[in-house]
C-alpha cells in the first residue's frame, strides 16, 4: 500500500475560479412561514374552498391504466389476511377507523395515498382482492370523501390517491353497488379540483411532481378532461424545473425520494398509454435525467446508499424501476447540484456527500451528513451510514429515530460531540452548512475529491475538509480530515476540543482491531480482506447500528479515530488497502 501523501497527489485539473461553491444558507423554516403553511391548511376546510370543489359528477372512467409495477408480496399476503401493514405498524381491516389514530406519518401516507392497492394486486387476481380494497376504500370515503382534511387531502397524497385509483380501478369499481361507485368517482372529481387549486403549493420534489401527476392522471381518465390535462401539464413542467436540479437530482437530496419522482411519472406515462397517447415531451425528458442520478448513488449490489433518512432500497426494485423507465445510461458520477459524487474504479465504489443539506421546505427529516461516504467493494457493502431515518420500523423508539439523522450516525466527522447541522427539537434542520467547497480530479492512477464545509465554523471557527483518493486498481482509499482554522465566526478557544470520525460498518463485515490501536482488520464475505489504519487519532471500534431497507434494525460496529485538537486546528489521515 503505497504512503504517498495526499498533497503529493497531482494538481485537481479544475481551476481555481470553478471550484464548485454551493450556498444552503439556514435551512429551518421561520416562524412565518409555519404559521402561514398552517393557515393555508385551514382554508381547506372553509365553505368556500368546498364550493370551488363543486362540479358534474363522472359517471364513469375513460379507460384503466396498467400499474408498471409490481407491489410488496409481504404486504400483500397480510391484506389477505386481513391486515394492513407497513414497517411493524398494522391496522385491522375490520371495523378500520380511516382516521387512523396514533398512526406514524409514514403508515398514514401508505393508507391514503393507497399504495397497498399494488401490493394487493399482486399476490391475488381481481376476485379475491376486490372484496378487500373495496372495504378499505369504503372506511376512507366514509371518513374523508367530504372532510376536507389534513393529512388526507394534502395534494401528494391526493395525487398518488389518483395515480392508484385509475391503475386499480377493477379492485375499487367492480362493486355491483351503483351509490358505492358514484361515491368513489365523485371523491375523485373532487380530489381533482382540490389539485388544481393545491398542487403547486406540495413541497418542490417528488411530493409536486405526485400532485400534478394526479391533475394529469384526472384529466386523462374523467370524460372531458383536456382542459384539465393541459393545466396539469404546464403545472408539470413549472414543478420539475423547480424539483430537479441541473444534473437531474431532486431538491430533497433522498435517493428515495429520487426513486419516488422517477416512479411517479413513469406512472404517469402508462396513463397516457392507457389513452394512446404521447407524454409530453418535457416531462418525458425528465425521466431520463432522473435516471442516471439514480444510479449515480447505488452501490455494487445495485442498492441504494443511505442518505438523507432513506434506507438501502434493495437492488431488484432499482433495477425494475430503470427496466420500467426505458431508460439505458450510466450512472452519473459528478452530480455537483444535487451534491452526490461517485468514485469508483476496478470494483471498488465510494459514494460522498458534498453538499449541505436540503432546505426545511424540501424535506422532512433531513440529515446533517455532509462529507460522509458511503463505500462497496463488488456486491459487499463496507462503510455505511446508519440510514433509514425516515423508513425506520415503527417498533424502533423515537430518539433512536432522531438519532438516525445526527451526524455521528454517519460515516464522517464530528466535532464537540455536536451536528454539523443543527437538528432542531421540532425536527427541523436549524443552523449549520451553508457552504460546501469541492474540486475533483481524474487522472490514469487517481480519482481524487476534496471538499470542505463551513458548518463548524460559527461555534468553533474551525472549517472540515475532507479529502478522499481512490487508486486506479481499486485496492486503495486515502483519505484525510483536516480541521483548518476558519477567518471568520466562532469564539477563540483557548483549549482543545475532542473530534471523532467515525466509519460505520456494514452488518456483514468483521473487524478486528490490531494491538498498537492504530489499524484493523476488515473481513467481508468471501474472505475479502481489507486493513484499515489511521494516524493522528486513537482508533476504537465500538458499536452501531445500521437500517436495512425494510426499516428494520441491524447491530453492526463502526471504526472511531478520535482525538483533540488545539486551536489551530488538526489532520487525520487514514487508509483503507485491499490485501485480497
């Protein structure tokens, strides 16, 4: 393994005035932006907005689109079993109060935005499944077919409530019951209206990209619905300009929410199938530049990595998602806007982080991981983040949760035992990186990042940098973390303040520390093996978890360099070498 120190490595090829500067600012949203979310909520319940969603009653749908994909057999066995169930939570279908009291926001979106209809659909033909979707479907209307509510009637969910209901709708209108059917058509009529008023005002991201796809989807399928469709399509094109970044990624920075976008409008397409028609050729554009990031941010077992609250999606669903898109392409390797860049050479994959966060209005539950890594050497993943903030089991306690989202869940530095971002007791992100600095380099022997980020600086005027070299042959990974005194922000200590950086390992990985402190032993299966070692901090190996992509939770243990550093900041370099 060669020694050669980072700053030896050639220049980065990129000039000095294009280095990538990405802004985030303060990421929580203010007082009044609350208070006037909330109140915009309220108004759905005011007599005239209820008027506005006056209008003819449809009397039938024009045709029924196919659903391009298949659902969770899991799930679906329970339905038959009469249970709904999602990540540990269930509900009866019996005697079901679509209120669904106590429920976690993660179980509630999966009742109303009915995406057990796909899951229903397949593990059971339309004789035996009929039964129970109109059950459920008559609990909801009963409920929530005039009551204009939140979380109900928020306008993702009415649009992914569409996009399942003109998929599935043999399961939810083969009833010989004329008020039944009436009442189902007539809460989608209505659902339609209340998007056309309420779409534009979904977060930017994959839940506005869900609301017009049901606009769409409405005007489509409802007889007399081009003006509608038309609509629905210009407000599709403002949406994805403002959720897709240059290079094709969502604003919410979640591979999972990249995965939900990309679903939703191939959806959306087969309805447009459905009628012989064409999908609009920006909106068609728009998954091909979802599919590439995508891909950028899966591992060698064609997973996704954990960023951002979401878990490692298996590779099969990735795969039938890209299958289902028509879309062949490579993954992308620098996505500078939407923050992810992909080292990867001979087998070996390293996935970083060199963004801020997303902005509170983005995301719920984002994280504060900026310069983490994620790496996978083939289909064996190494070092992880924890993950799964925001698809963890419901079973799993709640500080467990949050604590899923700090930066010591991931794979990066923390300095004073605190956040690179604030993570704030309402859950919101607060304070933290506002600038992230990086230049990349690719040459015959190296691929070569090195970022930096301010989100130490206004408490401890100390900048992270963070720089990462993978070898050509894939059997090395340099990296070092320096902690650079800062020229503004922060209180001149006088003191040293303890950092650990942390290297959280995969569920499947053995470790065994080497007596002098200062390297380990890394077995994957297979018998690959890898030695870690560090200078400049003492090295641990402790325990951790890591959230698979069922949500649930799996003991692992993570590598810990930890150490002090004075005033003037520090460096830590480490190496990771692949012996066989």
């Amino acid at each position: 393994m060669s020694d050669m120190p980072l700053d030896d490595l050639p220049a980065d090829g990129i000039d000095e005035g294009k280095r990538l500067i990405r802004v985030g600012g303060d990421t929580a949203l203010s007082l009044t932006e609350r208070l006037v979310e909330r109140f915009y909520r309220l108004t759905w319940r005011t007599p005239l907005h209820g008027l506005r969603l006056r209008g003819k009653h449809p009397l039938r749908l024009i045709t029924v689109a196919d659903d391009p994909f298949a659902g969770d057999a899991s799930r679906g066995r329970a339905l038959l079993d009469g249970t709904i169930a999602l990540r540990g939570e269930r509900r009866a279908i019996e005697g079901l109060d679509a209120r669904l009291p106590g429920a976690s926001r993660a179980f509630a979106d999966h009742v109303h935005g009915f995406a057990w209809l796909r899951d229903l659909s397949t593990v059971a033909p339309r004789t035996q499944a009929a039964p129970i979707a109109e059950a459920i479907m008559r609990a909801w209307l009963a409920v929530h077919a005039d009551d204009i509510s939140d979380p109900a009637w928020r306008p993702d969910l009415w649009g992914r409530r569409i996009l399942a209901w003109v998929a599935h709708a043999p399961l939810i209108l083969s009833s010989s019951d004329l008020v039944y059917r009436s009442s189902v058509l007539h809460a989608l009529a209505r659902g339609a209206r209340h998007l056309e008023r309420t779409a534009d005002k979904a977060p930017a991201g994959a839940p506005r990209i869900a609301a017009w796809a049901g606009v769409i989807a409405a005007g489509l399928m409802i007889p007399g619905g081009d003006p509608r469709r038309m609509f629905g399509e210009d407000g599709m094109v403002r949406a994805l300009a403002k959720s897709l970044s240059d290079d094709g990624g969502t604003v919410g920075r979640s591979p999972t929410g990249q995965l939900d976008a990309l679903m939703t409008l191939v959806a959306l397409r087969a309805v447009y199938a459905a009628r012989r028609m064409e999908m609009p050729a920006e909106i068609e554009l728009a998954i091909g530049r979802l599919v590439p990031a995508l891909l950028g941010v899966a591992h060698g077992d064609r997973g996704l990595s954990s960023w951002q609250g979401g878990g490692p999606i298996a590779g099969d669903v990735i795969d039938a998602a890209i299958a289902a898109s028509g879309v062949r392409t490579r993954p992308l390797r620098q996505a500078r806007a939407w923050g992810y860049q992909r080292l990867a050479n001979a087998g070996t994959l390293l996935i970083v982080d060199a963004a801020p966060p997303p902005i509170g209005q983005m995301i719920d539950g984002g994280c504060a991981s900026t310069l983490a890594f994620e790496m996978s050497d083939g289909p064996n993943r190494l070092i992880v983040n924890c993950g799964g903030a925001r698809a963890a089991n419901a079973q799993l306690p709640p500080a467990l949760t949050q604590g899923l989202r700090t930066t010591a869940a991931h794979s990066t530095l923390t300095l004073g035992d605190a956040n690179s971002t604030a993570i704030q007791a309402d859950g919101m992100l607060g304070r933290g990186v506002g600038e992230v600095e990086l230049a990349r380099q690719e040459t015959d022997t190296v691929s070569r990042i090195e970022a930096s980020h301010d989100g130490y600086v206004r408490r401890y005027a100390l900048t992270h940098r963070r720089q990462i070299a993978l070898g050509a042959d894939g059997r090395d990974v340099r990296g070092e973390d320096s902690l650079l005194p800062a020229g503004r922000g922060g209180k001149r200590r006088s003191g040293p303040l303890g950092f650990a950086i942390r290297f959280h390992l995969a569920p499947s990985v053995e470790v065994s520390p080497t007596a002098d402190g200062q390297a380990a032993l890394l077995r994957l299966p297979g018998n690959i093996l890898w030695q870690f070692r560090c200078k400049g901090g003492a090295l641990t190996v402790e325990e951790s978890v890591w959230i698979d992509g069922d949500g649930r939770p799996h003991p692992t243990e993570q590598l810990v360099v930890s150490g002090e550093t004075p005033p003037g900041g520090t460096s830590v370099s480490w190496w990771l070498h692949r012996s066989r």
